[in-house]
C-alpha cells in the first residue's frame, strides 16, 4: 500500500541533488503529501530551484521546501550542506547524462559522473544517511557509452558504500525521461520553432521513453523495495520510433513534413545503439513487491568490490591530469563488460 511511503518519508529530511531537474523537481513535489519534516532540494541553477519551491507551495504550504546551490564536484560543499541540513534520505539525481556532451568531454562526464557521486555517497556516509536511491541509467547495463560507463561507475561506488555500511544504499536504472531538457523531445521542439529541420539520428532508431512524473512516482516507490546494494529497474515507458517522434511533433505545430520542416538523418553518436531494449523479467532479473519495479539478481558477494576504491581514485586522477586516451583505457579496464570506448 502507498500508506508505507508515509512511514519512510514523514517528519524525515529528504535532500535532491539535481534538485531543479525534471525528475528532480517532480520528486520534490510527489513527496510533498506523504509529509516530510522537510525537502531539501540542491543544483546549479538558481532559477530553476526557486520554481521548484513556488511549484511546491502551490502544492502544500505545510512542508518546508529549501534550496541552495550546489555542484556535486564540489565535496567541501557538498560535506557543508550535508552537515547542514542531515538528510535521512537522499536521492542522487544530479548527473552529465548526454551522450553527445559525454562522448565529446569524457573527463567532465568523469568528474560529474564518478567524483561527484563518490563526494555524495561519501558526505552521505559521513553524515549517516540512513537511504540513499542513486539514479542510474539503462545504457549502464553492457555499456557502449562513456554516459553508460559513468553511470556504471556510479552504480559500484554506490554498491560498496552499501556492503561496508549495510544501509539501503542502492540504484535505480532509469530510461529517458521524455520532458527532460536535454532529452530530444525537447530539442526536436526547439528545432520545430526555429524552423528546422529536425535532426534525427536514424529511421529506424527506436529508444525508451517515460514521463517524468511516473519516473518520480517509481522512484519514491523503490524506497519500499530497496535493499543495500540493489540495482532495480522501472517497467515503465514505451518504445517509440525516434522519426515518428518527429513526425507527431511536427504535425502537433500544424506543420506539415518537408513542405514546411525538413527531416535530417545524422546518423548514430559513437556508443549509441540503433534500438534501445526496455528491461524484461528473466534470468536477471526478478519481480519485486511492485510489478512495475525489478530486481537485478547481483552477485553481493563482498569481493567483487575489492580494491575498488584504489582504481576509482585512480581514474579521478587520470581525469583531473586531462589524459584522456589512459582515463578511456582505465574506464574500460575497471567496468565489467564494457565495450571498447574510442575517443
């Protein structure tokens, strides 16, 4: 029943990184109703975190909604607002997770994606966050993608802080969040009003959409079924055809395909695969108590995080010593089932 999120989340603090993203923002507002002491919500853009608190008054006046800024590369800072507010729970949202800008600037998708979730994970250690829901990504399941393999990354360092504290440390794969502002749908939107065209990368391509209100929803779920260490995954969204995707959105501005916009075909980013698999239930994974949530069968045997902590440093130095071909090498060789990453 629903009445268990309000026996994890009342009178508790709840703080979000990424705070004024899509999903960020609409977990501030879901969780509102189940009445946490407060909702803490962090990010780089002030604009976007003060809409987050006029949205959330609109919603509630009784539940103390507060902002600061933050970047996650940042670990004093980060340590400062954890000291600050004491979370009990933590969702980890903020992330680099284009596959464009990570491809084409690997040591920051390295920084933000792997330093900033150790800073994290490591403040909430410290500072004894009780549950912490790291928001992974399925291009993190067999890799192709230095996005994939940053999330990855992120999904380990989250997995041992779990097996050392035994707390409900765990991850979430998430798929694209279709409102997102970096995801295409906003963008193919953005190319609609400027007049075109509209950049596609293949007529077949087909990827997995969601919205960002079930993905929030979903997420505050998996506080009912996480474990330390889970890696579950959402059954939620549709597979859609990236050119129909277009196509409807042209049509939706009463325009009509190549009269008025023209479709250009770009062709497949570098680790971007052609059609996008949804998660199905089988030898990996398991049905939990939600049927819309899964449970990756993990091996939580303690050594498979052995000298973990060495290699992750080790490629944080890599990343701040800008060598980009050993930080591409170091990525490759630390994650299991990771296909070659050229630059």
């Amino acid at each position: 029943m629903k009445e268990e999120l309000g026996l994890i989340l009342e009178g508790k603090t709840v703080l979000i990184t990424g705070g004024g993203g899509t999903v960020g923002t609409e977990i501030a507002l879901q969780a509102i109703k189940w009445k946490p002491d407060r909702i803490v919500c962090l990010g780089r853009s002030k604009k976007k975190l003060v809409d987050v608190v006029v949205n959330a008054q609109k919603v509630s006046s009784n539940v103390h909604v507060e902002i600061d800024l933050c970047d996650i590369t940042d670990r004093g800072r980060i340590d400062e607002l954890f000291s600050k507010y004491r979370p009990d729970i933590v969702f980890h949202m903020a992330a680099e997770k284009d596959i464009r800008l990570t491809n084409d600037d690997p040591i920051r998708a390295v920084t933000v994606n792997v330093q900033g979730t150790c800073n994290v994970v490591g403040a909430a250690s410290e500072f004894g966050v009780a549950r912490l829901a790291f928001a992974s990504s399925i291009k993190a399941d067999h890799p192709s993608s230095v996005m994939g393999a940053t999330k990855r990354l992120g999904e380990m360092i989250v997995g041992d802080a779990a097996n050392h504290l035994s707390r409900i440390y765990y991850t979430v794969r998430l798929s694209n969040v279709l409102e997102s502002s970096g995801g295409v749908h906003t963008l193919f939107c953005k190319q609609i009003e400027s007049g075109g065209p509209v950049t596609v990368t293949h007529p077949d391509a087909v990827r997995v959409f969601v919205t960002a209100k079930e993905t929030a929803e979903l997420l505050l779920e998996t506080l009912k079924v996480a474990t330390p260490g889970s890696v579950l995954s959402l059954m939620s969204g549709n597979k859609t055809n990236v050119l129909d995707l277009a196509k409807n959105l042209i049509s939706s501005y009463g325009l009509v395909v190549e009269d008025d916009i023209d479709i250009d075909y770009v062709g497949l980013r570098d680790g971007e695969r052609l059609v996008e698999e949804t998660i199905f239930d089988g030898q990996e994974w398991a049905l939990t108590s939600n049927k819309k949530i899964l449970v990756h069968r993990t091996d939580k045997q303690s050594d498979q995080y052995i000298g973990l902590d060495n290699s992750i440093n080790e490629l944080i130095s890599v990343a701040k010593e800008k060598d980009l071909t050993s930080l591409l090498r170091k990525i490759s060789v630390i994650v299991p089932d990771c296909a070659e990453l050229g630059q």
